[in-house]
C-alpha cells in the first residue's frame, strides 16, 4: 500500500488538506496526517482543529511515496519555517519520489527550497511571482516528473484524483471521482 505524509501546520487552509486525505483513504491509500505543532492538534485558517495521526519528531518519513504540503495562510510560512519539513521534502524530492504542494505552499515553500526549479509549476493567483525559476501555467493542476503543484482550494479535487491515479492507478481515481458525484459535475 502506498504511503502518503500530510504535513498539517496551524494556518493550513481546510478543504486544501482534508480533500485529498479524504480521496487518497478512499482510494485505499496509507495516509498518515502529522502536525507540525507542538501539539497533536493543528488548527486550520478557518479555525476548525484537527487531530493529526502524529507528530512530526515520531515520523519517519524515508518510507513515503508522497509527501504533501497543504496551502493556506500563514500554514505555507508556517510549513516553510519548520526545518524538519523542508529536510524531509528535499530529501524526498531528491531521491526521486513525489512531492505535492497546493496553493501557497508551492510559492510559499517548494520555490525557496529550488525544487520548482526549471520546472511547470502551478499556485494559488498573485503567488506566481515566487516562481521565478519556474515556468507557472496557471492551471487546476501541474505534474512535472516528481512533483505535482494545485492552483487553491477549488483545485482540491482534481489535484486529489491525480495524485491517486500516480499513486494508484487511473481507474481507481476515476471510480472515486465517480462515487464523490465529482464526474458529473464535469459533464
């Protein structure tokens, strides 16, 4: 089973984290919310309080075949000052597994750390600045190799399937997206 780390830091934006964990569970993946608090709870921008599975110095994320980065505000400062998350997401990055990142957290996070580099990369509107050594396409969603960018919350979804189908197949993705009554809305 794949495992997916979901980094939640106070500030992160609500359906940005909770869709994806939401349709990768669905979809059969090992999702496993860690907070980067100090506590066990992470309280989102609109201000509802998640528990996480775990807390970030329990990981150990070298088995992870995502590692993923919610937006929001201050969430993607929040994720980008803690030094452990900007370890783990290079080092997963670096050896060739996936990274994701929506809304601000591509700008916010990913860009610094010169993971966007020469890359197709998407985020939230008037964060696109931030990608300078990047080429931003301005799409729900941008997949270039190893990582995966999402545009803001209404990106949520389709970002969601995507990555299920990277991580699990197509028709896995298509089945959920099905079930959710997310197809139809597309029709």
């Amino acid at each position: 089973m794949k495992k997916v780390y979901v980094f939640l830091a106070d500030g992160f934006e609500d359906v940005e984290a909770l869709i994806p964990v939401d349709v990768w569970r669905r979809g059969g993946l090992d999702v496993v919310t860690v907070s980067i608090t100090e506590f066990p709870m992470a309280q989102s921008a609109h201000g509802v309080n998640i528990e996480a599975d775990i807390m970030f110095d329990d990981g150990d994320f070298s088995d992870a075949d995502l590692l993923f980065l919610p937006g929001g505000m201050p969430g993607a400062s929040n994720l980008f000052a803690h030094k452990g998350v900007c370890k783990a997401v290079v080092d997963q990055f670096t050896a060739g597994r996936k990274v994701a990142a929506i809304c601000a957290s591509p700008a916010v996070v990913l860009a610094p750390l010169g993971i966007l580099d020469g890359k197709r990369a998407t985020c939230y509107p008037g964060f696109e600045q931030a990608l300078a050594e990047a080429t931003y396409t301005g799409d729900l969603f941008t997949v270039d190799g190893n990582v995966t960018t999402g545009e803001g919350p209404a990106a949520a979804f389709p970002f969601a399937y995507e990555l299920l189908a990277q991580l699990k197949d197509k028709n896995t993705a298509d089945q959920i997206a099905e079930g959710m009554r997310f197809k139809h809305l597309m029709a």
